[in-house]
C-alpha cells in the first residue's frame, strides 16, 4: 500500500465534521438528510460506521453520478482504494460469523491485501503492512480463510452467499450489496483503481453472483450489477488492459458470461455478450476462445440463440454485440478453411430481412454484416 497518492479531497475539518454525526440506530432517519453536506472524503471515513453504512453507500453513489456527469469522477475512485480497509467494509459487513462463512470456497489466489489486513488486526498500533506476501507463507489458502472467518464478524458482499443458494435473498438485502458492487463499478472504471481490483482478484469476490437463479428479482440485480463491474473492467486498451484480459481468461469470466447469455434476463444478457464480444475482440481472446473445437463452438451455438431470441423481441445495440462476435469467430474459419459446422451455426436471420428495419440506418452494422457474409460463405450479398 505504499506509495499510494495523496487524498485528493482532503479536509482539514474532517474529524470534528464527523463528531457531529450521530451514529446510533435511532438517528439514522436525521443521518440521511445530515450526509448531503459531507465532502467524498468524510463519506468514506463513515463507511467504517456499521449503521451508517447503507445510507453512507447510497449517498456516494449520488456523488459518483453527479462528478461523473461532470467529467470529474477520477477521484473518487482512488480515495475509495486508498482509504484504509473501504475495500473490506464493501466485501464485508457486520453480522454474526456463521459456520456457512467458512464452508465459501475462496477465490483463485486470495488477494494480497489479507496479508496487510492479517497484520493490521494483529497489531494494537498503527497500520503496518507484513514483509512476506501470500503467496509466500506455507499456510494453504483455506486455512487464510480460516484465519480471515475468525478475525472478522464483517460480512457485506460475501455475507449473503449463502442465501444465494437456495435462494432466499431479500429485496432490501439485495439492494444493499448492489450499493456497494456500484461503488466497486467506480473504481473499475479509474484506470488506477482498475489496476489494484485486478492485482487483489476482488472481482473473484462478484463470480457467485453470475450463476443463472431462474426469475429470482433480488438475485438477478446481483448479477447485473457484478456483471457491470465486471463489464467496466474490461478495458483492453488501456496499459493495463493485458493483464485485465489475462485475468479474466485465467479465472475463466467467459463460461459464466456464456451461462448469463443463455439463461438469465435481458439486460444481464446483453452485458455478458458486451464483455464476451471485447474479449473476442483481443487476439489473445481469440486464441482463448478457439483453442479447442468444444470451447469454440460453445460460444457460437449461444450466439446462434441469442440472434433467435432477438427475432422475437429485436434490440440493436444486443444484435450488434452479437454480429461483432460472430464476425470474430469467423476470422478464424477464414484462416483454417470452410467448415459446414460453423456454416449451420450462423443464424440465416442475419441475412434475410428480419432485422431490416432496425439495421435500415446503421451502415456500421450493415457493413459488419457483408464483412461476416464475406468470411463465411467467400462472398458478399444483396440485402433484399
């Protein structure tokens, strides 16, 4: 955590502004109108504030809207990052530690800052990061989170996994862990933040959510709101945007967007195939995504789908989406040859007159589609 930028909204009267918040369970109603007046950063100190927290989450959501209309939301996402242990009020909050937190199973390669988060409860001083990394001690992830399932009686983000199956996640509960995946959304769409999310794996934290839960409303804004964050890190064309991919590629982001595409609502499905079509998009994406027959025709027969179920209720920006994918994996039929399989898997709907009318002013799409045409049967055609 060194060498982390300054604050960029310091205040010199930020203690004593926060003295004259009320705290307890009975002011929360006079709270919500009292953190309008408070500056990004007195609002993130008050995160630590378990009652004050839901509120304190909605009221930066607000700031985070208004600054980026205003073209000058960069900031807040670096003092979210920067602030101590906001990333851990977000992925936890205050309940009774359950047998079930310890039956999650971690992510990938527990994120680094469990060491600097093991040191601090460890020490009865001031913050002091530990000289050995994770990825250096002996212990095995599970007993970390061992450690981690005993030191906390936080749960925000990981509390409700448990209700996620069955799943018995209430609206307000739901609405409550959006709150603070919108504010992890901020700091992925900072190029700085981004870097920091990718580097702790903390999106790892947001893969239960993806899971299809039927007509389940509380489940389904869950996912579309990790979906969104997830759709906001995936910003390939950045300097960091290598190694975004290669995480995504290593903790396999591209079978859950599929399972989203083929089985969950409409806005979900169409930033799951906004997130498949920019990885297809990058070469080592593609290679990714064609290193085997199984895995590349996967993705093509849930595209195929995707443009059936969009005969029945069209969307432009979902049908582009599908079109640019489709386009990519054709680059590689074009290379190794003709092949009937992926021919038969090509929805003749996008070459007849279904889409017509939507597509009648969009050249772009229009001409993506000769060049896909182009790719797969070696010649344009004549729309009708």
């Amino acid at each position: 955590m060194k060498n982390l930028p300054e604050s960029p909204f310091s205040d010199s009267t930020l203690i004593s502004s926060l003295c004259n918040i009320s705290s307890s369970p009975e002011d929360m109603q006079q709270n919500s109108h009292d953190l309008d007046g408070l500056t990004p950063n007195q609002l993130v100190l008050l995160l630590h504030d378990s009652n004050l927290r839901e509120e304190v989450m909605y009221q930066l959501i607000k700031v985070s809207l208004i600054h980026q209309k205003r073209d000058t939301c960069e900031d807040l996402a670096p003092l979210l990052w920067n602030t101590f242990n906001v990333v851990y009020m977000l992925l936890l909050v205050r309940s009774p530690i359950t047998p079930l937190f310890l039956m999650i199973p971690p992510p990938p390669g527990l994120p680094y800052h469990v060491d600097h988060l093991l040191s601090y409860f460890n020490t009865a001083t001031e913050f002091v990061p530990s000289k050995r990394s994770i990825k250096d001690r002996k212990k095995t992830v599970d007993e970390h989170m061992h450690c981690l399932g005993h030191l906390f009686n936080n749960k925000e983000v990981i509390s409700v996994y448990w209700k996620l199956s069955p799943p018995t996640l209430s609206m307000k509960e739901s609405t409550r862990v959006c709150n603070a995946l919108a504010l992890f959304q901020v700091m992925a769409k900072n190029p700085e933040t981004r870097k920091e999310l990718i580097e702790a794996k903390i999106p790892c934290y947001f893969y239960p959510f993806l899971k299809p839960s039927g007509e389940n409303k509380p489940l389904e804004y869950l996912r579309l709101t990790s979906l969104g964050v997830l759709g906001a890190l995936a910003k390939f064309d950045d300097p960091y945007g290598p190694k975004v991919l290669h995480f995504f590629l290593e903790t396999e982001v591209v079978p859950s967007c599929l399972e989203c595409i083929d089985l969950c609502d409409e806005l979900s499905r169409k930033v799951a195939t906004l997130i498949v079509m920019k990885i297809l998009m990058q070469e080592k994406g593609m290679s990714y995504c064609s290193a085997t027959a199984e895995r590349f025709y996967s993705i093509v027969q849930v595209l195929y789908r995707v443009v059936q179920k969009l005969t029945e209720k069209p969307c432009l920006l979902h049908l582009m989406y599908a079109i640019q994918c489709f386009l990519s994996l054709s680059e590689v039929i074009k290379f190794i040859g003709p092949s009937e399989a992926f021919i038969r898997q090509v929805p003749p709907q996008l070459f007849d007159n279904t889409f017509k009318d939507i597509l009648r002013d969009d050249h772009e799409t229009a001409w993506m589609l000769q060049v896909l045409h182009f790719n797969v049967y070696g010649r344009l055609f004549s729309p009708e």
